[in-house]
C-alpha cells in the first residue's frame, strides 16, 4: 500500500537544501549541481518514490525576509502542517550565518511542534567536506543549547513551549554533503553521509519510528527521566495487579507516543490493540466533545478503557472481553490511579 509523506525542508540560504533534494530525487552528483540558484519562498518538487512511501519534498527559501513570510497567519498552518519528516539544514562551513540559522530553527521547529507534533525532525549539517567546517556536534550545540540562546524564541503558550522542548529532545543530527564520501588519498570516510543516502535511512528511520519508537516508548526515553519512567512503569503494575487488567498504558495524548507501558511488545506490534493505542489521541479528542467521561470499547477479546489524565496525557488499561465488569464501578477504580498519575506528571523535571 502506498503512503504518501510530505518532507519539509529549511535552512538558511546556501545551506544546499535544495541540491540535497535534487540529488536524491535525480542522483545527481556534485558536478551536476554546481552553480545552484536560490530558492525563492516554497518550491514542490516531483515526487520521489522509496519503497512502499511516494515523498513530497517542500523546499523553502532560506533568505531572512522569506522566513517572516512562512510565520505569517494565513501561510504558517498549510505550510507546516501535515509534515511527517522536518529537515533543517545548516551550512557547517559557513559561521557567518550561524546566528540566524539558530534564530530560525527554532521559529521553523515551534510551528512544526505546533501543527506536525508527530513529525519526525533532523537536522542535517551539511557541506562535512569542506576543509573547515563545523563537526555535527558542534552545530546540535549552536541550535540547541545552552537554553539562554533561544528561549526568546519559544512560544509563550506553557503547553505550546513543552511540545517544542520535546520535538526538540526527540532530534537526530547527520553529518552530510553531497560529495561522495571519499577522502584525497581514495579512502572511504565513515564521519558523514552522502546527502542521498540520508534522506534515504531518514525515511527509513522514519518507518520505524512510525511502526515501532513511537509505540514501544523509544521516544519517550529521549524525552522523560529515566527515575520517572521508572516511577510510572511501577504505578502501571500496580494498577494491573488491582484492576486485574491485562496491561495498561499512559500515553502522550500530543505526539502519540506511548510514555509507560506493561503491555509486551507481541501485544502490541502489528495488532489491534496497537492500532488503538497508536490512535487513542484522536479517539478522545473525537469522543470527549460530547462524552467527557472514559471510554470503553470492545474488540479482539478484550475490554479496553481509555481517558485522558490532563491536556497532555492519556491513560489506557486492557481486561479479559470474556469477564463481566460492572463499568460504573470500574470507572471510579480508574479515577484514583489517574490521580496518582496526574500527581507524578506534576513532578516530573
């Protein structure tokens, strides 16, 4: 079955966003994509198919004026919405523009949060062949932190400001160019990639992410303490021993990813229930306009209760769809454990 992805691209002029897409759409090599004009606001470029997925690459412009263009009211939300893979790329030989490649990553990244909190976000720092350059690390600084540099930029919503920090925690950072990766002495080099061939395990990574990290909390150990993830599992197994469920989840009702789980991973991948649990988000958010209270559906054998903890955060608990549950009682056993929950989130650093 095909899958369609919109991949958004941006950086700062001459960062080579859009030599990075050509090559990887055309194969093209570093001679054929010399002398490259700029880019003018949002390009679309044909698709590009890999595997199972057909790629839409949205290419943007990277001069300072442009930006304001894309954070405009009536253009942000259909440029950055949908978004499954956030590419940001900076020019690591180029210090000159690092300031604003700073000062617009996390302008670009706040809408992505904001409309695309599912997508998937890298930052490649490219032209890794120069003689000087910056190594990646050292750009994942210079964007990133310390947070002194770009708290200004940050949303002034407190739930808006979370779902950025955490996109932000979730980011991979490549070393890339469009060189082949072949020293002056002919040897293979192994510290960046190839542009095409980024993209390529960017998708790839994407997949998993989407069918795997997400579900089997990968994401969420980029992103909470290990003590409180620690705290939450042992909280969940107490309410399976009570509530004698099957196994429960607490899920981050944003991003869709699941923060704490009992369940095994043969329960979950490739099943119904893992389909629930990928979806409860929106299930809630479709169910709570007119019915506030849990919700519980029946399916495969099982009886399965989901509610919302807070804005936030979902909690989810499986049973035996062959037992009698008196649904009334079981509502109010769920409440106290979401309190406790709730309680842990407030602590949580």
């Amino acid at each position: 079955m095909e899958e369609r992805l919109k991949i958004l691209v941006m950086g700062p002029t001459s960062a080579g966003k859009t030599s990075i897409i050509l090559q990887v759409i055309y194969g093209l090599n570093a001679k054929d994509l010399a002398g490259m004009e700029p880019t003018m606001l949002i390009k679309v470029h044909p698709d590009f198919r890999h595997g199972s997925y057909l790629c839409k690459f949205f290419d943007t412009g990277g001069q300072e004026r442009m930006f304001d263009e894309y954070y405009r009211p009536e253009r942000e939300e259909s440029l950055f919405s949908k978004a499954n893979i956030f590419i940001y790329v900076v020019d690591s030989g180029d210090p000159s523009r690092l300031r604003l490649a700073r000062k617009e990553f996390w302008r670009s990244i706040s809408r992505v949060a904001k409309y695309s909190p599912q997508a998937f976000p890298v930052i490649f720092a490219h032209k890794q062949d120069l003689k000087v350059h910056l190594p990646p690390d050292e750009i994942r600084n210079i964007l990133i932190g310390p947070a002194e540099l770009y708290q200004e930029y940050l949303p002034e919503d407190l739930q808006e400001r979370r779902r950025v920090e955490k996109m932000v925690k979730r980011i991979t950072v490549y070393g890339t160019s469009i060189m082949d990766r072949v020293s002056a002495t002919g040897e293979r080099v192994d510290y960046w990639k190839r542009s095409d061939e980024a993209i390529i395990e960017v998708i790839d990574k994407y997949k998993r992410f989407l069918k795997e990290d997400i579900l089997l909390g990968v994401e969420a150990r980029k992103v909470y303490p290990e003590k409180f993830l620690n705290s939450l599992t042992s909280l969940l197994v107490d309410v399976d021993r009570s509530l004698s469920s099957v196994g429960s989840v607490v899920l981050d009702k944003v991003s869709s990813f699941v923060i704490a789980s009992t369940f095994k991973e043969s329960e979950v991948k490739d099943t119904l229930l893992g389909n629930i649990i990928t979806h409860a988000a929106l299930i809630l958010e479709e169910r709570e306009k007119g019915f506030p209270d849990a919700i519980i559906l029946r399916t495969e054998g099982l009886l399965i209760l989901v509610k919302s903890v807070n804005k936030e955060v979902a909690f989810l608990t499986a049973f035996p769809g062959n037992k009698p549950f008196d649904e009334v009682k079981l509502r109010k056993s769920v409440e106290k454990f979401l309190e406790k929950i709730s309680e842990i989130f407030k602590n949580v650093s």
